[in-house]
C-alpha cells in the first residue's frame, strides 16, 4: 500500500510554481495576482481565504482581498466584480462560497469574466471541461488529477466508481476521469444516494473516489483488492485523542481499507491540501493566457 | 416487450407544439422563428436542414436558411451569426455542422447568444446542463428523455450504462441521467473503446443505451432480461431487401435483442423522429424566453 501524500506532492507543486514566477515576470512584465471577494464575516469563510491569500504569499503572487459587508446588494457585488474583470493587473478571480442568500451564486459566478475565472465554476469553463476543450478545471478535481498523474497511477481501462454526485466533486470527477487521455480514459460509474447496490458497484472499483460526506462511509468490503483509493471527504468529529479536542474524518474506513488498497489518500494531507494548488496553478496558467489568450483592456 | 414509438410520439409532441403557436402569436406578438445556418453545399447537411425548416413549416414556426459559400471566412460567418443575435424577431439558430476546416466550429458555437441556441452546443447550456440549471438541452439527449418521460419508464435508482462518449450523445445523456429528478436519479456508468468488460458492464443495466455508432454491436448476451434498450445509431447499409438498395442498422442487434427487452427504440423511428421535435421544443422555449428571459434590443 502507498500513501497518496497529497501534502509531498501539494508542496512540490508549490516549489515548481514559485519557481516559475521570476520567469513570468520577466516574460509578462507583472507578477501573478489573485483577487479574492469575500462577502460577510463568516468563520470558515474567513480561514478559507485566509489560507488562499497565504498560498499567494508563499509562491510569490500578489494577492487583494476585497471585503464586502453581508448586507451588500447584489448588484453592488457584481459592480465589483465588473471592475476586476477590466482591472488588467488582476489575473484571477474567486469569489467564497457561500454568498448571503439574498445574492444569486449562478448570476455572481456568471459575471466572473471567464479567463479569470481560476475557480472554474463559470458555465463556460465546466462545459468545455465536459466536451473536453481547453478550461480552468476547479480546485479539488484538478488537485485529484495532478495526484494520480504524480504518482504515475494508470487509468485507461480502468472503472473508475464515483460516490456522490455534487457539482464541485463527484460530477466533474466523472467528467475528466472518461475523458480521452491521461489521466482518463476510465469506464465511469457515478453513484448516489439513490443509488442501488452500491457495495456491489464499489468492488467493481480500480479506482474508488468518495466524496459523499459521510465520515468513515466506505468499509473494507467495498473495496476490491489493490484499488485505488481516493478520500475526498472532510467531516470534523469531536475528538478525546488531540489537543484541539477535534479530529478530520475522511469518507473512507482508513484504519480497515487501507490494506487492501493499492494506493490511497490519507485524511487529513491527502485531497485536501491539493486543492489550494490547484487554484495556485490556475492563476499561473491565467498570467499567462493559456487558455483564452491575453486580455484586452476592458474584455 | 414494448417499442417505444419515437415516431408515434414525435407527431404527438408536433401536434401540442402546433396547437401552442396561435397562443405564443397572441401572447408575444409574433410567430416562433428558427433560423438555420448552412455553410458549402454539402448533401447530408443538405438534407438535415431542409427537414429541419420542412418541420418548422409543419408546426408553424417561421423559418429563414442562411447559405453561405463554402470557401466564406471565419470572420463573415461570425458577422452572420452576430447580425441573427441581433435580430429580435429570430428566437432560435442553428448552424449546420460539420464547417468546413479552415474555419473553427467552437468558435462559430461560442458565438451564437446562448439564449438562441437550441441545438445547445454553447459551453454555457453544457455547463449549466452539468451542473443541473436551465438550459438548452441538445437535441439527441433531449430526444430520448422526453421518450422516456412519455412511457413513463422509472428512471430513479435504475443503473444507465451509455456505450459511447460523444460530445452530442454519450456525456450529456451520462450527465442527464445522473442528475436530480426525473427522467434522471439513475446510477450511470459511461462506456467507451478503452472499456474492459464491457460485456459484464451492459448485463448490469436496466437501461442500456447504445450510442458508438456501430451496426448491430450489442447483442443479446449483453442485455439483462427486463432492461430498456436505446438505440441511438444509425449505420445505412446496402441491401436487397428495399427499393432504394439501402437501409438504416442501428447499434442493437433488433431481432434477438428485442425479445429480452421491457422497452426497446426501433431503428429506424425511435430516437431518430425525436431529434427534430426536440429541436422545435428548444425553439419554442427560446420564444417564449424560458431559460435566459426576454430578449433586449442588441442582447
């Protein structure tokens, strides 16, 4: 069994993109920038942002963070929304979810200028993902990819079984793992909860993602031997055995899968710290145009 | 065993889409118009779009054929599309594909305003498809949920294998009925030339649809007893058995299939009819400004 060390692989990547940055700026004449809206003072939003405006700092990217009170219209938010699109300083763009309720999420993400959008949640960028054109990947699919493809982990051919079917998780996981080419080219099986025989369908798995949300949901039995496991869930449970009186729970049984599997992701420092680098690697590819080429003033 | 009568039911839903344009002509002041775009003189595309504007006429939709020479460039055909945008009168258009090489059909795609694309090609009635908002669905997929819906064959829990991964068929049809609702809720499993075991795969479904485009590929060792077979190919082959010399296979073995089936497409008339009156649906919508609201002078 080898442990898909999200956390070795996630600081590698890190490395590699500051690595890059005196280059881009040399070549663009500007360092790479991320912008961050974040609406509200909501905690886990807060530490969220906090964590990705660090990630700026440790590559070398510049980063703003612009915050708007709770109360915000929503027409005031797309404003400002408006006016980092045609700021050409700003490479990327994420706005933290969730947004008051008062604010349509689908009408903010759609004004998000689709070369900025690093997130890749704008229509445009996920259908092109499903038809397979060029876009911006959003962080925990993109973060899965890059660590199959650092381990070297075959895929062609392979049935991929994904649990859960969320818009952020479980339906673009499907979508790239069938994908031609690599890594890709799975049979895929996305289950849910209206899923029948579902232990069935998971010892079917060479590779098994689990991103339900259901701490400890996956048990040694649905695991065939030498899958591949990949934990994308994150469920925080009170705890006696640490400090911090809590501990993270993935959706898979570790202690009992692990054995049998031919590779998986711990959690925590697995999936997870991928994710922010994932986001990283956007904006870099953003600075340098590589998906819908440079911007014109005011595009 | 029971045919689904794509034929039957596609007259069915000409005749309600009929009966709603005196309404539509009362309610929006004008007739719902589909304009259609033709590039070369290519003759199945030739005959696509003369059945598409035929089945215009048969409802009462206004229609209008844009011919453009096969050696047009990329930029006179975007000027085309852009000046149909703009026209309020045209609720819907299609541009007839493939394009010749020299010009870019994602490109020509990106630029029809997302609320007038009814064959929903555009990234952004992909995305929203995906991730489960309105949109316009494409025709073929559109096509075989509303057969679907009109037997009212159970979809909820009910595991779909689709054999093929096309843009137009495969990845929306996985993507529809993986999603919430119904036709919809099925456990989906996507497979493809890099599949192992397929075999094994199609036994599992209870409802299988063959979209790979190859003349009678499954057969009956690859069907369930009891599942509901989609029949999405169409190969003309020779033959001494019509006056044309010629007829349509599809990618089910009929003969020894249909016996195990529930329901079964025929080919032809199954899929194929519903094509076209999804087409109409979508332009009807689009009259009606159901997905994306109404449109604005210029928008």
């Amino acid at each position: 069994m080898i442990l898909l060390d999200g956390k070795k692989i996630a600081s590698q990547i890190k490395e590699e993109i500051a690595g890059r940055v005196g280059e881009i700026v040399k070549s663009e004449g500007k360092t790479p920038h991320l912008a961050a809206v974040i609406v509200g003072s909501d905690g886990a939003s807060e530490t969220y942002v906090a964590h990705k405006v660090k990630a700026c700092k440790e590559v070398g990217f510049n980063s703003s963070l612009f915050r708007l009170e709770e109360q915000v219209t929503e027409d005031l938010l797309l404003g400002k929304i408006d006016e980092i699109n045609n700021n050409n300083d700003i490479d990327g763009v994420i706005v933290q979810l969730p947004l008051p309720s008062h604010i349509s999420e689908d009408k903010v993400i759609e004004r998000i200028s689709v070369r900025k959008d690093v997130d890749g949640f704008h229509p445009v960028n996920v259908g092109r993902m499903l038809i397979g054109q060029p876009a911006y990947i959003s962080a925990t699919p993109y973060g899965i990819l890059q660590l199959l493809e650092r381990y070297n982990i075959e895929t062609s051919g392979k049935h991929c079984v994904i649990i859960g079917r969320s818009n952020i998780v479980g339906k673009p996981v499907a979508a790239l793992m069938a994908r031609k080419g690599y890594p890709g080219d799975c049979t895929v099986t996305l289950c849910h909860s209206r899923t029948r025989n579902l232990e069935d369908i998971c010892r079917q798995a060479d590779i098994l993602v689990a991103a339900l949300g259901s701490a400890g949901f996956v048990n040694a039995d649905m695991v065939k031997e030498g899958a591949v496991v990949i934990d994308v869930g994150i469920t925080r449970v009170q705890s006696n055995e640490t400090k911090s009186g809590w501990k993270l729970l993935g959706d898979v049984g570790f202690q009992e899968v692990a054995p049998k599997c031919s590779y998986i992701t711990p959690v925590p420092g697995g999936v997870g710290p991928m994710t922010i680098v994932s986001l990283l690697a956007n904006t870099l590819r953003a600075s340098l145009g590589e998906i819908y080429g440079r911007q014109r003033t005011g595009q």
